[in-house]
C-alpha cells in the first residue's frame, strides 16, 4: 500500500479508501495478467493460399484472459505499458523488448501474437 501510494499519490490527490482499494486491484490483476508464451505464430503470406509457420518466437505480455485469450495483443500492449510503466519501468521495458524483437525485416509487428498450439486451440 505504501508503494502503490507514493507510485500513484491516491490518497494525496483526495479518493476515497474505496476508490484506492479498486485502483490497487486493478494494478493487481494487470499484473496477474502477464504471461510468457512460446511458440509460432500463423502469417498470411502474399505467396502462399493457407497461413504459414512464423519462425519460433517468445513474447512476455500482459494479455486480457491468460485462459480465454492466451496471446498478445500490440494495440493493447500500450495502454498496459501506460500503468505498469509508472509501476514498475524495468518490467515494462522488458516487456516493450520482447514486442521489439518480433518485428520482422521490414518492420512490422503482427499485431496479435498467438504462439504455439495452446494458444491456437483458443
């Protein structure tokens, strides 16, 4: 409570205990929501009629659902990153990193990542 407080200054900016209680589960469950996955994605390619393999790639993530939707997604990725910035900047730059490194030749990032078949059966 006391980083969360001098993180996010609730209290000195006038909420309520019950309005910090629900902004420190809000930071909870983002946090709860991170994940590793593993795997190959699926890429449409302009040569090819059925997607096709990626090369294997590792992405650490914040993700809505880890059991309902185990995958990243880019336009998300940001406004996660806009909180656990202010949280925790070591994390998010290493999350921000793992979003980098699947940039491919000609710098575009899928914009979902859904690695490996756990992922794909969802």
């Amino acid at each position: 409570e006391r980083r969360f407080e001098e993180t996010f200054g609730l209290g000195r900016k006038g909420f309520p205990p019950p309005q910090r209680r629900f902004a420190q589960a809000a930071l909870s469950d983002m946090l709860g929501g991170m994940g590793y996955f593993h795997g190959r994605s699926l890429v449409q390619s302009p040569l090819q009629e059925q997607p096709v393999p990626a090369p294997e790639a590792a992405l650490f993530t914040a993700v809505p659902s880890r059991s309902f939707f185990p995958r990243g997604f880019l336009w998300d990725e940001g406004f996660h990153q806009l909180l656990l910035a202010r949280w925790d900047p070591a994390l998010s730059r290493e999350v921000i990193a793992h979003w980098l490194d699947l940039m491919n030749a000609e710098g575009w990032i899928p914009r979902e990542q859904i690695l490996g078949e756990e992922a794909r059966a969802k």
